[in-house]
C-alpha cells in the first residue's frame, strides 16, 4: 500500500513539474494569436517575437489610472525613445466589450501615435498569465529584456535604460 501511494505521489510530482516547466518555457513571447487593431485590422502577435529592433509591449485599459500614467509617461520621451533605439511600443487594451469604446477616444485624446491593440476577449491577456495591468515587457531578438508590472513614476527610465543596455551587447 505504501509503494502504491509513494508512486502515485511520484507520478502527480513529476506531471506538475513537467506542467511547470512547459508554462514557463513561453513566459514572456508573444503567442500566436491574431487580434484587430483600431481600424479592425488582424494583426499577428507573434510577429513582434523576431523583432530586431526592440518592442514595448504594454498590457493597459482605459479604467486602470497607472496605465494611463505609464502611456503618457513614455509619449512623453517616445519620438526622442524610436530616433534613438528604434523602438516600437505595442500597447494591447484588455478593455472588454463594455468599455472597449472608449479606447479610441482615449488615444485621440491623449494623442498616442502606439500601435493600439484590442484584446476585449482577454485571449492575449490569459495566454500570458497577465493577472493585473498594467503589465509590461520589451522584447528584442525574441528574448525578454525587461518586464515589469503596475507602475510608478520612473519606471520608464529603468525600461529605457534596459533597452538601451541591451542594445550595445
């Protein structure tokens, strides 16, 4: 009786290991999932994973205040940012069918010239384990360079200077 439970306590180790494993081995790519932007154009996520020039990646929605901040924040420096770097900053609304028309006057207003992503199924959002916005991450080459979640003001230089590391390797 003993090796019976000693084995399946085994066996429930090793597959929640192996679960484990395999749901950190995309952490931070992109999935291959194709979502509309603000014309309701289909755009391929995953297209972003290969960049050669980085990619912010900026999970928000138009209730949450500290993403507001974060996005106007990095408008702030973005022309100066994309002159120096190249970079290019994908910002991905999890806004929901209820609130997901205010999107579009949010960014006019705020003047973001983002690509501006819509995920109001939450498939991108679920896909990677997003839990609270705002989250965000810069990809480069496919890797994972900086991530971070919530904001305070700041966060963007401590980005920035990542991309900017990084792009002397």
């Amino acid at each position: 009786m003993k090796i019976k439970r000693f084995g399946f306590l085994v066996i429930c180790m090793l597959l929640t290991s192996g679960a484990g494993v395999f749901a950190q081995s995309n952490k931070g790519k992109l999935p291959v999932a194709t979502i509309k932007d603000l014309d309701g154009k289909r755009v391929e996520l995953s297209k972003y994973n290969s960049n050669e020039n980085p990619v912010i990646v900026s999970f928000w929605a138009t209730w949450c205040g500290p993403c507001i901040n974060e996005l106007t924040a990095i408008h702030a420096v973005y022309e100066k940012w994309q002159e120096e770097t190249g970079v290019e900053l994908v910002a991905i609304s999890i806004d929901d069918a209820r609130t997901s028309k205010r999107v579009r006057p949010m960014v006019s207003g705020k003047g973001w010239d983002y690509k501006i992503l819509l995920d109001d199924n939450h498939q991108v959002k679920r896909a990677m384990n997003v839990v609270n916005v705002p989250y965000t991450l810069v990809l480069l080459k496919g890797e994972v360079i900086f991530e971070h979640a919530s904001y305070t003001p700041g966060s963007e230089k401590a980005m920035y200077a990542a991309i900017k590391k990084h792009l002397k390797k």
